[in-house]
C-alpha cells in the first residue's frame, strides 16, 4: 500500500530539501521552500518481463520536413524557424505586462485563418480576453476561447480527432492537476501540468504554446526541466516603459537558436519591425561624444544599434560601473586593457555604459564599439558620425577578427555610412556592399586611440590603420 510522504521543494528553482529552511541552500532565494505531499512505494526492479522489444532503423534514409503553419507576423516566424511545427510545444517567458498575451492573441487570430485555434486563459476572463481583442482589432478571428485552471477539463476537451490543431495555454503557471495536494504554480504542479500537455500535444499533433511566468533574474519561473522539456524556448525582452519588443529565441529544435524578431508596442498591439536599425538609430545625434554606431549580428540579420558612455568627473574613492544592455564583465575587461596597454585612465572616474533601444548584445564583436565610445567620452571628440565599428578585443590589446563581416558591412552601407572601423585581421570577403565604404583597418588598440584621440599611444604597435575602398 502506498505511504504517504511529503518533501520541501524550492519554488524558484526545484532543489528538494529533507526539512523546511528559510533560505534554499541551491539558488539562494528567501521564502521559497514549500512542503509539498507526495506518493511514495517501495522500490522495485522494472525487469524486462512486459516489455516490448525495440525496432531500431539506420541513420540512412530521408525523413519528410515536419509541415509548418505560419502565423503571418514575419518577425514571430522568423524566431520559430518559419512557423509553428504540428506536435511542437514552444513556451513564451517574459516580464508581466511585456506584450506576451498580446502576441500569442495576434498569432492565434492569424492562425485561424486556416487551422483550429484554441486560446485557453488562466488569468483572465473570457470577457478580459474579448475586450483585448476588440482593442487590437480582432474580436472576429474565429479563435475557440475558454476561461479555466483544470487540466484535467482541458484534456478532456482537446482529446478528441476534431480538436484544435493549435493551443495557447495562459498560462502554465495557473493550471493544476486535481491528483496533487500542492497549489498551483508550484514546481510539481507546473512539471505534471506541462507534461500532461506536452503528451497530447505529440499525441494529436497539436502545437502547444505555453506562457511562463519570469522570476526577478528575468528566468522563467518553475524548474528548469520545464525548458528541457518543451521543443523551443522564447523570450521576451524590453523595458515596460519602452515601445521596443525583443522575442529571442534560446532553444528550438526545429530552427536555429540564436535569431531574433524585433517588435514595437502600439495603441493597435505589436508591430513588426522589418528594419530594426533604422528605428534604433532614429534619435542618434552626430556631434555628441561618448556615442558609437555598432554593427553586429542577431541570427542571421545584420542590425546597427547606437553604443552610449559617459565617463564622469574624477571622484574620491570607489568610482561606480552601470551598464545597460551588455555584459559587466567585459566593460571591465576593455576598461583594464584601455588602461594597461593604452596608458589611459578610467580607475577614478565614473563610467556608465547603454545599448540605446532597449536590445541586449551578448557577442564579444562589440568590444571595439565599446572601446571607442568610452575613448571618445574619456576625450571629449565625438567618434566620426559616418563609421560603424565592431571587433573583438584580447588582453593583449590586439583586435580580433569576427564572423560575418560581409553582412554587417552590407548593412552600414545601405544605411548611408562611408566607413567602417573592423579588425587588421579581417579575411577579405568576395562580393560587394550596397554601394561603397571605406573600411579602416585597426591592428590594436592604440590604432583606435590614435584615430579617434588624434595621439598614438605609447603601447601600441609601429603598424597603423591601413585604409581601402570597398565597392
């Protein structure tokens, strides 16, 4: 007979502790620890009697490309790797009040048009979910909508041969199994929630998208197996107060996993963005100092974001490091090679760091923009209004070479920018850009600090820029 047990488990993170503790010992969190009731039985050996034996196939042979239904919003299939997979679960994280619902709404109306749609709300009423579709201009998609928390309710609705083809879940966090003691939300029921839907999704074909609540790390919230579990991983990224949506992508098995679609919040919804560098250098003025035009890569689209520093006066003391939209730890590092091999001085100053729009860049191409953003703010003398830059910086001062070169180049010509500042090192690439540039070729740091300060540094290496026209 089974025993009843019970166990702690950490809500933030899913460790399993023996007893009640303030404090979880795996990630740190205060409060989080909750007693959950489980069903134990005594252990047995699974044996192999009741099996059924395997059917193995070879490597060899030629699998039909999954079918893929497209929502018509470019920049959302794009980030799924052209389209919703039948039988795929995708799961949409985010901050409250990000746009989450307001996207998954516009791509279930979308979806309509052609397959089986059905948005199940756990948040809201179905009368809440009327009224946000008045507002965004949908209330006559032909979307099946219902208000509920029971899973068991939703599998008994869904499980059938005339089901819905698509189904939005929001959001997972509010469903529960009626077999488990514990409150919605919490890490048992999330898990079992999510494999339940999962399972008929697979079963029926039925694309499952799941909202997820967020953490205060910006994670979202529940175990991490939830995110091993599901097929693709979005996030939904932006400031609240900001009109500009990144949904990126950082899983998904159906596509690659490192694009990103660029939306804008209007008074009619999301607005797709097919030109994100043109709307994040709209505000960009030319004769500040500080500012520098970065070139980089997200998936396979070239994007151009403006690279903001602020160095201030001397202080007594600690002085303060902010940043916003790039990683601490390498303005720490481009601030101690700037200083080391380049003689400048940042150790007493104030040094405050932006990404203008809102985007997050995690590639190491952005340290030569970093660098002379923080040069030109150090000296005063704005970086040319007409050059982008990107490159990777070493300990050594040295420039490095990045991928893909030819396609942000391509971009910063269309956009009407004369010159580039990439790395000595740059392989030369075949083909042409969209008219010409001129790209300046930077060995090391003290190249940059001579172009833009006007003074070679002492550190640097007798070799300079080295300039060429470029059609």
């Amino acid at each position: 007979m089974a025993k009843r047990d019970s166990r702690h488990v950490c809500q933030a993170c899913g460790a399993v502790h023996s007893r009640w503790m303030g404090r979880c010992e795996a990630c740190g969190e205060w409060n989080t620890v909750v007693e959950e009731a489980v069903e134990s039985v005594a252990p047995k050996g699974v044996g192999a009697k009741g099996g059924r034996a395997l059917v193995f196939e070879t490597l060899e042979g030629v699998s039909a490309t999954p079918p893929r239904a497209t929502t018509q919003i470019a920049e959302f299939d794009r980030v799924l790797g052209g389209g919703l997979v039948a039988g795929a679960a995708v799961l949409v994280g985010g901050d409250p009040g990000i746009g989450k619902s307001t996207l998954l709404l516009q791509a279930a109306a979308a979806l309509s048009k052609g397959k089986r749609v059905a948005y199940v709300s756990g948040e809201e009423s179905v009368d809440q979910v009327r009224l946000r579709a008045a507002r965004l201009g949908l209330a006559k998609a032909r979307v099946a909508l219902a208000a509920t928390t029971s899973l068991r309710d939703v599998l008994s609705s869904f499980d059938a041969k005339d089901g819905p083809e698509i189904i939005v879940i929001d959001s997972i966090q509010t469903m529960y199994v009626d077999t488990l003691d514990s409150a919605p939300g919490t890490v048992a029921q999330v898990r079992a929630c999510a494999g339940e839907l999962i399972r008929l999704g697979k079963k029926r074909g039925i694309a499952v998208l799941l909202v997820g609540h967020v953490t205060k790390e910006g994670v979202i919230a529940g175990p991490r197996v939830l995110e091993h579990m599901v097929d693709t991983v979005l996030y939904f990224e932006g400031e609240r107060g900001h009109q500009f949506r990144i949904l990126r992508a950082v899983k998904n098995r159906f596509g690659p996993t490192d694009e990103i679609g660029v939306f804008e919040m209007t008074d009619g919804g999301l607005a797709e963005v097919p030109n994100p560098s043109q709307l994040f250098l709209a505000d960009r003025r030319d004769d500040i100092s500080g500012a520098a035009v970065f070139a980089g890569m997200e998936g396979t689209r070239p994007v151009l974001v403006e690279i903001q520093a602020l160095v201030g006066p001397p202080v007594q003391g600690t002085a303060r490091r902010a940043v916003i939209g790039w990683d601490s730890g390498r303005l720490a590092m481009v601030l101690a090679v700037l200083e080391t091999r380049c003689g400048l001085v940042f150790a007493s100053h104030d040094v405050y760091l932006n990404v203008a729009g809102g985007l997050r860049i995690t590639e190491p191409a952005a340290d030569l923009a970093v660098a002379a953003a923080l040069i030109s703010a150090l000296t005063g003398k704005p970086v040319p209004a007409d050059a982008v830059v990107f490159g990777e910086i070493g300990l050594a001062g040295e420039v490095r070479a990045v991928s893909q070169s030819e396609a942000r180049l391509k971009e910063a010509a269309k956009l009407g920018f004369a010159r580039a500042l990439v790395p000595a090192s740059r392989r030369r690439d075949r083909g042409g850009g969209e008219g010409s540039i001129a790209v300046l070729r930077i060995d090391d740091l003290g190249d940059l600090v001579g172009r833009l300060a006007g003074a070679r540094s002492a550190g640097s290496r007798a070799a300079g820029e080295r300039a060429e026209t470029r059609s």
